[in-house]
C-alpha cells in the first residue's frame, strides 16, 4: 500500500513521492516505471507491486475502495533483517 485517503501520490524518474516525501524502496530491484499524480479519495487506498515493471496495480486501474480490503498485517517478514511482529489493536475487514 502507497497512498492513505488524502494522500497525494507523485511519480517521476523512477521515484516515488507521498505527500511531497520520496519514498525509500530498497527492496526494488529496477526505478518505478512511468509517471503522474493522484489524489488518493476518501475510502480508497493506492496501491504498487513489488515487482513495478510488471505490476498491475492502482497507476493502471486505480484505487482500491476499502470495501474490498480484507485482512491484517501481523507480521513484517522482508527483508529478514528488519523481521518483527506488528501490534496493532484491532483489523479492519470488508464486508462479504
């Protein structure tokens, strides 16, 4: 996940821009491919791939209406270096 509700999301030269902050990628193996700017609406999420030149994600579709996020991150496994556990007091689900 890229962009919260209200976060503007800027892309250009291979980087990747929240709210005017360039994000640290390390994990990407090659720069983020093509560019733009969005607004992320109330209710919706921004979301990329990992792997940015074969992604299909919210610069070709959009955003993702929080409806049909379902799940809870508990986990931070990669890269192993940086492994823990997240503690967060409750989840948020769609509805079915």
């Amino acid at each position: 996940m890229i962009g919260l509700p209200g976060d503007q999301v800027h892309i250009a030269d291979g980087k990747v821009s929240v709210n005017g902050a360039i994000l640290t990628e390390a994990y990407l193996v090659v720069p983020t491919s093509g560019g733009g700017d969005w607004t992320v609406p109330e209710g919706s999420l921004f979301v990329m791939g990992d792997n940015r030149p074969s992604s299909s994600d919210s610069r070709a579709w959009g955003m993702v209406p929080m409806g049909n996020v379902i799940g809870k991150a508990e986990v931070i496994y990669w890269p192993p270096r940086h492994w823990a556990q997240l503690h967060f007091p409750s989840a948020a689900a769609a509805e079915p």
